[in-house]
C-alpha cells in the first residue's frame, strides 16, 4: 500500500508538477516541497521552473502572483478559500479612489493584495526588497502611495526616511504580537536574540535584533552565533529553523501567532490538488496583463 507522501511524489512526476511551500506552512507541508521560501523567492522558483504544473501551498495572492507571470503553467491552490485577510483591506475601487486624491503620487503595493489591486499599481514589492525598492526604484518620486500595510509602510519610512500615503491595512497574525510578549520572552531568555517581521507593530520591530522577510529571518538564524532565538513572526517558520539550525533553540515570541490561512492546505489536499486538478487559479486575462509589469519588476530586486 502507498502512503500519501508516495502518491504525491508518483502524481507529482506523472504531472511535471512542482510543489511550492511557504514558510509559515504546516511542518509535513513543508517536508514533501521542492522549495521552501517566502513570497520573493516563490514567485521567482515560479517564474523559472520548467514545470508544468505549479502546486502553491500558500495563500491566494501569492498562486495568484505566479500565474500572472507564467500564463502558460497550471496553477493549483490545494485550498481555494486560503486567502489572506491583508490583501482583502484594499480594493481597486478604494485604491483607485486613493490615486484619484493623489494624481502625481507613484504607487507602490506590497505583494499581498489581489491582482486587481497589482493592476493599479506602478510597482509592486515584498517584505524582502522593499527597502531597496523605495531607495533605488522611487528615489525620484516626490510622493508615494504605499498600500495597504500601514506597518511595513512604517518600517520602510523609518529605513529610508521617506513618507508615504499609507492604507489602513495590517495582517491579523503579525498584529497580535504585542511589545509585552517581547519583553516577557526576553525576560525569560536573557541571552537570545530578538527577530521580527517587518508586518509586526513598530513598537515590536523596535525591540528587535533584527528585522526581514521570512527568508531574511532564516538567513540570520544560521549565520547570527546566538543559539537562542526569539521568533516574531508565525510561529510555522519554527520547523524550517530547527531542520536548518538542530544545536539552536527558537522561541515563538507569541503562541497567537498562528496564520489560519496558511495552515488550510494539508498533505490531502496538496494529493486531492493534483488527482482532480484543483484549484486553479486564473486572474482575468486584462487584469493579469496590467499586474504583469510590476510584478517583473519586483523579481528584479533580490536582496
Ligand atoms: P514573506 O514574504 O516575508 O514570506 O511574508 C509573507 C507573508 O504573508 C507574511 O505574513
Ligand atoms: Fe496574510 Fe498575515 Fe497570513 Fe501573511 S500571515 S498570509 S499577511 S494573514
């Protein structure tokens, strides 16, 4: 009898499928992908592979972010309601009314929202170049919409000293992460370092050692020499960290950092994913080819 893990690994090569999995997905998720990333370096495993098949275990943006820029490859999301509640704070419409207010603002979106939003924007970013983004790609602009995260957009302005024309949006996950927690657990552990998402309040990323996207988190638990890390982003990015670093001990800075969303998608649908071919994910042809642009110029920028 063949275990799940078997039938994946036989439908998966039967299909040239390649299965993505971010790094807040659930630990045997993570096990059986062929890459393991944050939203950068997913989308670029996706626009280079030569798969034909693209089975994203992640959220609706980011399956919806690679099929915009491989039009031609099959692009499954295991769980069809895996969405994510950041990228629903902002509409087209509200984006449109807010440019309408600003006719010479430059518009920069963070990659969580939806195509339609991509399409109204001139430049799109992760947590992992944004900085860059702003410092190098809008050095010129005078002003600059940046939607919808109001906390990254705060981080970013404190980096690089711009201002920005923010939106109200905030990830439900990052956000209950509060200072308290921070420095309860550095109480605790007195000689771990302090790590934290760029989505978590400016009153948690000012206490941190260090601030980055998912990938740049895991980047600095192998090169940092403190064995023990105080994590403040979802808590899944744990497994990864420990699979990567066994002598070092990780500490999630808050239990209540669980992203519901990213913890849909199972061994069982990632199997069901590719037996019945579901669930695709196809942008509107229009909308996909305006949110093209800035999503190529996005991967251009690789920390
Ligand atoms: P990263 O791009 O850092 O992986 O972040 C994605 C995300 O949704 C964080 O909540
Ligand atoms: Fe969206 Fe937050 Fe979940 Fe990331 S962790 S997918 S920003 S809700």
């Amino acid at each position: 009898m063949e275990n799940i893990i078997q039938k994946i690994q036989k439908l998966k090569r039967k299909r040239q499928a390649v299965i993505l999995a971010h790094n807040y997905q659930r630990p045997e998720v993570q096990d059986i992908a062929d890459f393991v990333g944050d939203s950068l370096g997913l989308s670029i495993q996706a626009a280079s592979t030569d798969a034909k098949v693209i089975v994203f275990c992640g959220v609706h943006f980011m399956a919806e972010t690679a099929k915009i820029f491989s039009p031609e490859k099959t692009v499954l999301l295991p769980d069809p309601d895996a969405g994510c509640p950041m990228a629903d704070m902002i509409t087209g419409e509200q984006l449109r009314e807010l440019k309408a207010r600003h006719p010479g603002a430059k518009v920069l979106c963070y990659v969580n929202t939806s195509a339609e939003v991509k399409a109204e924007c001139d430049l799109c970013c992760t947590s992992a170049n944004a900085v860059t983004m702003v410092r190098e790609v809008l050095k010129g602009a005078k002003e600059i919409i940046f939607a919808p995260d109001q906390y990254l957009a705060a981080y970013v302005a404190e980096q690089t000293g711009r201002s920005f024309i923010t939106w109200h949006g905030f990830c439900p996950t990052h956000a209950k992460i509060l200072p308290e927690d921070v420095e309860r657990e550095k109480a605790l552990h007195p000689n771990a370092v302090f790590i934290a998402h760029p989505e978590c309040r400016p009153a948690v990323t000012h206490l941190a050692d260090k601030v980055a996207s998912t990938e740049g988190m895991c980047r600095y638990v192998q090169e940092t020499p403190a064995t023990e890390i105080i994590v403040g982003t979802e808590v899944g990015i744990i497994h990864r960290m420990k699979k990567e670093n066994p002598e070092k001990v990780f500490y999630p800075v808050s239990e209540l950092a669980v992203c519901p969303n990213m913890k849909r998608t199972t061994l069982e649908k990632v199997l069901w994913s590719l037996e019945d071919n579901v669930h695709e994910v196809n942008p509107p042809a229009e909308i996909a080819r305006r949110a093209y642009a800035s999503i190529e110029r996005m991967l251009n920028y690789r920390p």
